[in-house]
C-alpha cells in the first residue's frame, strides 16, 4: 500500500522501516534512506514524529518520520532543492509585495502632504503677493477646522487689520489735506496783501493781521489734534488706576479758567477703573471744551461721573438728529458748527480714547433742549469700572449712550 515516484526525476519518497531495522521502499533500486537510532525509536513506539535533512544520491532531502502501525515508522521525504525553489519565489514575491508596498505608500504620502501643505503654500504665495505689490486686500481660501486652516484664516484676519489701518491713514492725510487747504489759502492770500499794499490804512492792516493770528492758531489746533489722533493710534501707553472722578474734577477746573462765561455744575461720584490718565483727560477736557462753545454767556454746563461713566450736558442749541451719527467722525462738523472755531478732531479724539479703553461714546438730544454726551470706560485691559463701596446705585436713565 505504500506508493510514491521514485529518485528518477524525483518529487517525493517513502520508506516504511520496522522496528527490527528492514526497510520498505517503494521501489527496490531505490537508493534507501538512512536509519538512525532516532528512526527505530519512533517504529518502536519511545518516540514521536520529527523532522531532518540528509543527503541520498546527491539530493539533498527533508525527512518527516512518524509512527505508521505498531512496530512500523513511516519516513516521507521531499527534495529540499523543490522546497529551496518554492521558498525562494515566495520570497521573491514577499519582496516585490514589499517593494510594491513602499512604492504605493510613498505615492500616497507624497499625495497627502501635498494634499495637507496646500494651505500653508497658498499662504506662501499670497505673502509674497502682498510683498510684491502692497495689495492689502488679498485673501486667502479658508476651508475645514484644522491647524492649517486656522492659520490662514489669523492671516486673512491681519490682512484686513493691515488694510483698515491703510484705508484709515490714507482717509486721514485726505481729510487734513482738505481742512489745511483752506486756512493755507485764506493765510496766504491775506499776506500777500499785506506784502503789496504797504499804505494800507493802520485799522484794516490790523484787522488782517489779527485774521492771520487766528488763522495760524486755528492751524496749530488743527495739526496738534492731528498728532493727538497719529500718537493714540500708534503708540498705546500703559494703562493704571484711575480714580475717574478726581480726574475729571481738575480738568473741569482748567475748563472753569478756559471759559469763564459758563457755569459748570459738577455731580462726582467716586469711580476707579484702569486706564491712561493722560489720554481720558484729554477726552475729557474736548468734552467740555465741545459743550462750553456751544453754550450760551451764562449758560450752564453739567459733567457727572456714574460708574465708569462721564456725562457731560449742555443747555445749547442742541445737535440736529441728522448729524447726530456722524459727531464723532473725524473732520466732521455739522452745518452750525462751520461757522465755529475748530478742526472738527475733538470728538473723534474722545472716540478713539473710548475705544482704546474698551468703552464706546454717545450722544443725544437732551430734554429740554442741548446736547448729552456720554463717554463710557471699561478700562484699556478690559476690566469693567469698579465702584467703592457705600457708593449710592446709579438712577435709570442717568447715562443715555447712544449705541
């Protein structure tokens, strides 16, 4: 029963050995197998099957020997040059899948970091964009929430900063170039009259002479304010307590010296914030100055202190609803107010003031008749107003901010 081919043109062998030592092959020219100690043992029961290699007519061999029947061992045998070959072309094939692995994983790697980096190279070439020609107003595609995608939506955030800057400065030096055309116009043409004609009479030369005073005045407030807005806008300055109401108590006091011909009437409440206290006076102090020209000889001004809060009432004419949005822009001035002193800066000083500190500024109509401003201080760092304690609350509608 016990079949296989033979060492001609060999695949495969069989050999049943007994426990005595003969052997059966499956064919007789066979050359046979060599029977070890270890082969006798497995056909005599005292040992299991294993594996070994051995050499018969110049083939080299893999050997399997296990228990067949009682007192029989069975050996099978493969040419270990057949086994060699199929282990080398699954080798083979190991490396190419391998090589062919890398090859596939490098393509996609290379696909996804491409893929990944394309945010980071469009923020490549739009900076250099912006370098190349100072076009502000590039943006960049922002899609997704990843870190990429973050990063260039902060670009595009300080692009547009960048360009509101640039729009701002740009709408500055245009506004001043207007406002300083004029009194450079009228100063120029009044010294040229004064160049020509030397036998003008002693009053009108006077009179020219005084107009070109108050035109260089008129000139230096208006370039002093200039510098006023350029210097908040570009140099912040560090932010302490303040204790508002102290504050506001002395510049009411130079306003008192400044126009003596208006009552101010003062209702203080002790107020502390953080903020610059050079810059809130100054807000303060175009506040007043502001509410002092619009009233009249004998006329009363009321300054309060709420909470973070200056509010500041005059009993004047009173601004019209129209112009009431635009007060606080700059170099704007309403129709009334062109015939006025003024540059049309100050309550665009006290705006950019309020913004500074976190705050915001408003105005009204009041009832029965002038203008409430109020200027409202969260403090620069963001802190809101702190009132001491024991301090009465404030009543409503004592502030009236126009948002």
């Amino acid at each position: 029963d016990i079949g296989g081919p033979g060492f001609g043109g060999f695949a495969g062998y069989v050999q049943a050995v007994y426990a005595n030592g003969s052997t059966l092959r499956t064919q007789d020219e066979s050359a046979p197998l060599p029977t070890t100690k270890d082969v006798l043992l497995v056909a005599q029961g005292k040992k299991g099957p294993f594996f070994s290699n051995t050499n018969v007519a110049h083939t080299q061999l893999r050997v399997l020997t296990l228990p067949y029947a009682p007192g029989v061992a069975l050996q099978i045998a493969r040419s270990q040059q057949e086994l060699d070959h199929t282990l080398g072309r699954v080798t083979l094939l190991l490396i190419l899948i391998t090589l062919g692995g890398v090859a596939i994983a490098s393509g996609l790697g290379l696909a996804v970091s491409r893929a990944a980096l394309t945010p980071v190279r469009r923020l490549t070439d739009a900076t250099e964009r912006v370098t190349e020609t100072g076009d502000l107003s590039e943006r960049i595609p922002v899609g997704g929430q990843d870190e990429l995608s973050r990063l260039a939506s902060s670009f595009n955030t300080m692009l547009a900063a960048l360009e509101e800057s640039d729009r701002a400065k740009r709408q500055l030096v245009s506004d001043a170039s207007h406002e300083l055309r004029t009194p450079l116009t009228s100063l120029r043409t009044n010294i040229e009259v004064l160049a020509r004609d030397r036998k003008m009479p002693d009053g009108e030369r006077e009179k020219l002479l005084n107009d070109v005073v108050s035109q260089l005045s008129e000139m230096t407030a208006l370039v002093t304010e200039l510098v006023e807005l350029a210097r908040g806008e570009n140099q912040p300055e560090e932010s302490e307590e303040v204790r508002l109401d102290l504050l506001v108590d002395e510049v009411v006091a130079r306003a008192r010296r400044d126009f003596p011909q208006v009552e101010f009437v003062t209702d203080l409440e002790p107020s502390e914030l953080h903020g610059v206290p050079n810059t809130i006076a100054r807000a303060v102090s175009n506040l007043l100055d502001n509410a002092a020209k619009w009233s009249p000889p004998g006329g009363k001004v009321e300054v309060a202190v709420r909470d973070g809060q200056v509010i500041v009432r005059d009993h004047g004419p009173g601004i019209e609803e129209d112009d009431l949005p635009y007060v606080f822009d700059r170099f704007y001035r309403a129709p009334a107010a062109r015939k006025l002193p003024g540059s049309g800066l100050g309550l665009a000083i006290v705006k950019q003031v309020a913004e500074a500190h976190g705050g915001g500024v408003g105005a009204e109509r009041a009832a029965g008749g002038g203008t409430q401003m109020t200027l409202r201080l969260a403090g620069s760092n963001g802190a809101k107003a702190v009132r001491p304690a024991g301090v009465r609350d404030t009543p409503q509608g004592a502030s009236a901010e126009t948002r």
